[in-house]
C-alpha cells in the first residue's frame, strides 16, 4: 500500500471527531482563509499562527498550533499535514505539496478551498431532497404507532362486545395480532428494528458489503443516477485540480480513486489506472468500464488530444454537478408521490380493517 493509499485509508477509519459535514467546512475555511493571506504576501508561519489566534473550534485550534511549531521548526507545509492524515485526506496534503513545488500557494489554496464548498453545497442539497421523506416516514411511523397502540384496542373492546362471540374479519384479526404486538412487546419491536439497523451499518462497513451497498445503489432506478452523476462529478473535480497542481496523472488516478464513495466505480477507476500505467490514455480505458458514460469519455478524449486536460475536467465537473441537481429534483418528485402512497395504503388498510366488523354490526341490526 502506498503512502497515499495508506492516508486515505486512514482518513476513512479515523473521521474527524464530529460530523463529516463541520470538517469539510471548516477545512474548506481554513483553506480560503490561508490563501487570502498567502495572496496578501502574509509569510507562511505567520498566517498560520494568525489563523490559530483566530480559530474557535478547540480541536483545529490545536492542529493549528501544530502545524505553526512544524513549520517553525523548518517542516514544510505538506509534510505538518501528513502527521495529521485523520483530519487533512490525501487530496488536501497532495495539493499543498504541489503548491509548494510551484512556489504559488494562493490558487492552489483557493481551487482547493472551491472543491471543498462544492462538496459541502451537493451534501446540503441531497440533505435538503431527503428531508421531506425523512419526515414522512416519522410521521407515518408515529401515525400506525398511535393507530395500532391506542385506536385498534378501543374498537376491539366494541367489536367483542356488540358482535358477541362472531368471528372478525380476516383483515381485521391480523390488524388486531399486530396491535396486541405492538401492546405486549413495544421494546422488543424497537429492538428489532434497531440491530437491523445496525446490522446494516456494520454490514456496509464491510468489503463486501459496502461492494453489495454500492452496487444496489448503482441498480435502483433514481438512485443510480443520482450516484453515477455524483461520483462523477467529485472525480473529474479532483482529478483536475491535482493536474492543474503538477500531480502526475497516476498518483492524480490513484489519489482521486477514493473521492468517489462506490466501491464499483473505484474498481472501474483502479483498472483505468493500471491501462494507464501501461501506456495507454485516460480516455480509452474509461470507454471499456461500463459505469462510465459515453459522453464522459468521448470529452475526455477531446481533451487529451487538445492538450487541455485538466480545463476538459472541470468543464466536465461543472456538466454533472448541474446534472446532480437536476437528479436530486428528479429523486424528490419520486419519492414524494411513492410515500404518501404507501402512508395512504398502509393507514387505509388499519381503517378499513376497522370499519369491515361495523358494516357487520349495522347489517345485524339491520336484521
């Protein structure tokens, strides 16, 4: 394993203590904050010990702090960040590494500061599309709760009484095994649906769960768009910036390979960096992954044979971010129908259970 690969898998096991979204954001800050100041002739020491002054988050504050004595000490900027490979993934050091070798720091920091915002925006955006869903399915879950918990037993208690010893309807006697379930075994309930939970977490942890996760995301009608798309976007994106930087196209493939969050397509990209160690170009190799559309390819293609690259790959970047967003109102217009179907099927169906015995009350009395 690499240096690189070694980072990025270390960044993945050892997370930022606290929400992947508050550490984009407060890298892509610090990374925006440091190329103003570089922009504005600040020397390099001098900012980061103004940006540690300044810095309210108390665990950056003292990564900051250690970065400013690295740096005093003679260390340079790219090797401080490697000691701190949890917070600072390869793509971040390896552009500072590239900077520094070029000896301009500021665009580098401020392509770098862009990518991370990018990151940010799409995560708030996909957040904002499963908001709705996510409410719904409380709010249906807290609806079938009451339904089951409190309303089927009251209308029980009536049908035992006015029907007298006649059978219910089959529906309704399910509905009713079910409501005394949720009556007798609340917790056990609970516990179920939590250690699926779990288990499913910890299965997606795993090599060959995460493969399975990633490769049923790929499949879903919806989704796959939505995923292809992202991950595309994220991958053309860096591998532009590290080009832009100086970064050797097969240390740019192999940093860039684990920005994309599927296994599938990383495995797509290891064979394309492997044809590319072997001589061939970037685009042909990606022609014969499946995962990789046409249209990707063949811009590519155009980009290496006009010598613009790493412009081709942020054109690319910018096609399928706006692509994103239009399959993220796509999944929402989805969705949102299919739910409150299932809600209306799931509480009509506890309704009609309810009603079938008091059409047989109404016809008894009837008689």
């Amino acid at each position: 394993m690499s240096e690189n690969e070694a980072g990025t898998a270390l960044w993945r096991v050892f997370p930022w203590r606290g929400s992947i979204r508050r550490r984009r954001e407060t890298l892509g800050l610090f990374a925006r904050r440091l190329a103003t100041l570089s922009s504005a002739g600040m020397p390099l020491l001098r900012a980061l010990e103004l940006l540690h002054r300044q810095e309210h988050n108390p665990r950056f504050r003292r990564i900051l702090g250690s970065l400013a004595g690295e740096v005093r000490a003679g260390v340079t900027l790219s090797k401080g960040l490697r000691r701190h490979r949890n917070i600072f993934d390869p793509i971040f050091v390896n552009m500072v590494h590239a900077a520094e070798s070029g000896g301009d720091m500021a665009p580098v920091l401020d392509r770098l500061a862009s990518i991370l915002e990018q990151e940010n925006q799409t995560r708030r955006r996909v957040r904002a599309a499963l908001f709705y869903p996510a409410v719904v399915i409380i709010v249906a879950g807290a609806v079938v709760a009451l339904l089951l918990g409190l309303v089927v037993p009251q209308f029980e208690l009536i049908f035992a009484e006015l029907l007298r010893g006649v059978e219910l309807p089959a529906l309704t006697r399910r509905i009713v095994v079910v409501s005394h379930l949720v009556q007798a075994r609340p917790l056990l309930l609970v516990s179920i649906a939590s250690s699926i939970g779990l288990l499913g977490w910890a299965l997606r942890r795993t090599p060959s769960g995460g493969l399975l996760y990633d490769r049923l995301a790929l499949m879903l009608p919806g989704v796959r768009t939505l995923v292809r798309k992202a991950a595309i976007a994220r991958l053309c994106r860096i591998l532009g910036n590290l080009l832009s930087s100086g970064t050797p196209i097969l240390e740019a493939i192999r940093i860039a390979r684990g920005v994309t969050g599927n296994h599938v397509i990383e495995t797509a990209i290891t064979r394309v960096h492997d044809s590319v160690r072997e001589g061939d170009g970037l685009a042909a190799p990606m022609a014969r992954e499946p995962v990789f559309p046409e249209m990707l390819t063949g811009m590519i293609a155009v980009g290496e044979e006009s010598g613009s690259l790493e412009v081709m790959l942020s054109r690319i970047a910018d096609h399928y971010d706006a692509d994103v967003d239009h399959a993220i109102r796509a999944l929402t217009a989805l969705v949102e129908p299919v739910m409150i179907v299932v809600l209306a099927l799931v509480v009509g169906t506890i309704v009609i259970a309810l009603f079938l015995p008091i059409i047989t009350i109404i016809q008894g009395l009837a008689g």
